[in-house]
C-alpha cells in the first residue's frame, strides 16, 4: 500500500471512531458575567465548526432545577451548610448523568455555568469539612471532571454592582438570590477561595479579569481556549459581535 494510501485509511478509520467531547465550565463570584461570556464562547465554537451545548448548575436537568428552586429560593438555607451541600450533590448527580454525560458520548462540548468548585467555595466558605465535600463530589460527578474552568474574577463591588442593575432593569424579573444577598466580607471570602483553588490547579483553570468590556474579556477567554485545545480548535477564528448577546453579568 503507498504512503498515501496508508494516511487515507487512517484517517477514515479515525474518522469512525466515537469522539469524546470537552467538558468547560465557568466559575466566579455574583455577576461575574459567566452567562454572557458562556454565550460567546459557544457562538466561536459554532463558527469553529464544534457542536457545544449550554447547561447551568444547579439545574440542567428537570430534577436539577427543581432543587435549583429550592436552594435559590433560601428555603434551604434554615437547614444549615452541609444540607446545602447535600442538595447541590443531588442535584449534580442528575445533570451529569442526565445531560452532561450523553452529551459528551455523543462528542458535543459541554459549557456549564458553576460545578463542583462552587459548592467547594460556597459552602466550604459557609464551614462544611473539605473532607465531607470530598466525597460529595466523588459521587456527584462520577469521574466527570471539567477539562478545563474558565475563572472568571471580579471585585465584589464591581460584581454587586452589575447585580443590583440587572435586578434593577426596567421590565426586570429577577431578584437578589439567596447567595447574591449575602454580605460583602463572604462575597471578598469567596472570591479568594476561587483564586486559591485555581493557583492549587494552574493546568486546570485559566482565570480572567472580568473587571474590563465583555469584548476584552470574550477575547482573552477564546485564547485561553485555544491554547488549551490547539488540535481541536485549529485556527478558527472569531465569531461576530453580537450586541443583545453580549450584556455584562450573570
């Protein structure tokens, strides 16, 4: 067989096999902008030819978001942290085994908004053992480790702040949640939190200003991207703006 011949039968034979997707997820405190710079990014892996799909936590599955309600809505709270925990884990187990899981068998890329590392803050923030999130998480996700997380970092003042205006908009339905109403100090706690968790894991999270437009920030995570999955991702380029896409916070 010549050389040539050889190469066009490996690749159809590569062709053929299953392809396994990425798994990104997003994290940052309150009004970070996490759900505008997901959107983006899923338009540029569009344009990139890459099928992605968009999903949140908690939520993503129809269980999922029914404990989403309930945690968001404070009526867990009373409960205490580690019942918080508890919830979230519950919660996780259903989307990834619900969505997460099928999607990346099927070789889409999974964009999340929060996963485990949030409940590591959050509640390893409210004093829950990192031992007994340990095993929450191992439970939870099953081995579905992100490949990458995007850490998205604001100053609380500059976070709260877009939280309050978008709470504020005129036609606005959406209230402080139960998490965003909490004090300054826990927001500053939180925040360090995710900055630790990411300097204890470099070659897992990229960390981003958030503090600067969301095309500057847009920008820096879709090299991050790049950087990070240069096989897959090639030299694709940007997709265009998108002025009701891009708003600032979330």
């Amino acid at each position: 067989m010549r050389d040539e011949e050889r190469v066009g039968a490996t690749r159809e034979a590569l062709s053929e096999l299953p392809r396994q997707g990425r798994f990104i997820t997003f994290e940052g405190g309150e009004g970070a902008g996490k759900s505008t710079q997901i959107s983006r990014l899923k338009d540029r892996l569009n344009a990139a030819g890459i099928s992605a799909i968009v999903t949140r936590e908690p939520g993503g599955s129809p269980t999922a978001e029914t404990i989403r309600e309930l945690l968001l809505s404070g009526k867990v709270k009373p409960l205490g942290a580690e019942m918080e925990a508890v919830m979230f884990a519950a919660a996780r187990a259903d989307h990834v085994d619900e969505k997460i899981r099928p999607a990346l068998a099927s070789g889409d890329w999974v964009l999340c908004d929060r996963f485990a590392d949030s409940t590591r803050v959050y509640q390893g923030e409210a004093g829950v053992d990192p031992a007994f999130l340990d095993r929450l998480e191992a439970v939870a996700v099953g081995g579905y480790r992100p490949d990458m997380t995007v850490l998205i970092d604001v100053s609380p003042d500059v976070g709260l702040s877009r939280v309050a205006a978008r709470s504020g908009a005129s036609g606005s339905s959406s209230d402080p949640d139960r998490f965003e109403t909490d004090t300054k100090e826990v927001h500053m706690r939180r925040r360090q939190l995710f900055l630790d968790l990411a300097a204890s894991e470099p070659s897992r999270f990229a960390v981003i200003d958030g503090g600067t437009s969301a095309d500057a920030v847009a920008n820096e995570i879709w090299q991050a991207v790049r950087a990070r999955f240069p096989v897959d991702l090639g030299h694709a380029g940007p997709a265009a703006p998108d002025a009701r896409r891009d708003r600032i916070g979330g």
